[in-house]
C-alpha cells in the first residue's frame, strides 16, 4: 500500500502544470460561452479547484473538464453547437501541449430528467490515447447558479478562516493535496468510479474537508 507522503508527492501540481491546466480550461469555458451565447456558464469539477490527479502523459493537465451550461436546452440541438466548437477545443489543446494532430470526437448524449439535467460528452484525441474528457451539463435552474464548487470553496475558506492570512496559500495548497492523494488511493484500489460504488470527486473532496474541519 503506498505510503501517504508518496500519493501526496505522486499527485503533486507544479505551477507550470496548474498554468497550463488554466490556460486550458479558461479557454474552451471562453469558446463555449461565444458559442452558446451564454455567459452562464461555469466550469464546476475538480480542474477548476485543483482537486485532479495530474495526468503526467500529457502536460499535468486535468483529464476531465466538467461544464454546467444554466438554460432549457434541447439536448440534440446542442450536439451542432458543440461540433462546431471542435477547430477551436483543438486548437487550445494544442497549444497548450505543444502537440500536433488532435482531434476531437463525440461519445454520447445523455437526458436525467428525474436529476433535471442532460449532459454530453466529448474527447479530444490523441490517436486512440484520450487526452482530455469535456461534460457539456444543462441544467434549467431559476437562480441561474451552480450549487456545488461556490460551496466547496466555502468550506476550505472556512477552515481557513483562523490561518494566518500570510500562510493561507501554503495550508489551501496543503488540504487540496490531501484530497488529490486521496482520489488516487481509491483510483488505485479500484473504488473510485461510481460503477465500483466508490464516492467520486464530490465524495472524496467532501470527506476531507468534513474530517479537516
């Protein structure tokens, strides 16, 4: 079993690293909103946090961006709006790696009316290697807000709130690697992923904030 202190160091973010995820993020949350017209629109998952495993194969970017798009969509009529987004997903990949001959490609539409989403799927591609997942989520909300990473960031402020305002960057940066070795434990022993009956990202993250608190 690995040691704590080696996950810590395993799934450790360099500056470089969380730029280059950043760059990545902020840009395809850019393109979705011009092509959406639609400026409520947030990036909600764990990239935005810096609460992912670093995927070292490719640049210690974030695997997954997970999108929530506030709005009642039809889900079909999205899918021409997100193909058309394909050159410009691409081309921010590429920069941002430095690779060439990326493409992207769509794996499938999904309707939970009984959760009052939808959601759609996409990869960008490296050959048959999948660089980067992107989750399109709608959601038809009144207030127009995405409940979960506002509340998130919430609680590390709160147990934040007594740290030394200078020592507040290094303590953050401490309980958000807590969490990062955390996913790659349950990753590694396979009880990670809902279909394992594991916690996922929101679960992980919850049970160290709750135990740190």
């Amino acid at each position: 079993m690995a040691k704590l202190e080696d996950l810590v160091e395993s799934t450790h973010i360099s500056e470089a690293e969380l730029a280059r995820n950043s760059f990545i993020e902020r840009n395809i949350l850019n393109i979705a909103k011009n092509a959406f017209n639609n400026e409520n629109i947030a990036s909600i998952g764990s990239s935005a946090s810096g609460t992912y495993i670093p995927c070292r194969e490719y640049g210690g970017i974030s695997e997954d961006i997970d999108l929530e798009i506030v709005g009642n969509y039809d889900l079909m009529d999205t899918l021409p709006v997100i193909i058309g987004m394909r050159e410009q997903i691409v081309d921010v990949c590429e920069t941002a790696l430095g690779l060439e001959g990326l493409h992207l490609e769509l794996r499938k539409a999904e309707h939970h009316p009984e959760a009052g989403y939808k959601q759609v799927f996409v990869e960008v591609m490296d050959g048959d290697n999948k660089v980067i997942k992107i989750d399109f989520n709608y959601a038809d909300k009144e207030d127009g807000t995405s409940w979960y990473r506002p509340v998130f960031e919430g609680q590390l402020n709160y147990l934040l709130r007594n740290i030394n305002p200078d020592e507040r960057v290094e303590a953050r940066d401490y309980i958000v690697s807590q969490i990062r070795a955390f996913k790659q434990a349950l990753k590694d022993h396979n009880v990670y992923s809902t279909r394992d009956g594991g916690l996922k990202g929101v679960g992980a993250e919850q049970l160290i904030v709750t135990l740190d608190t």
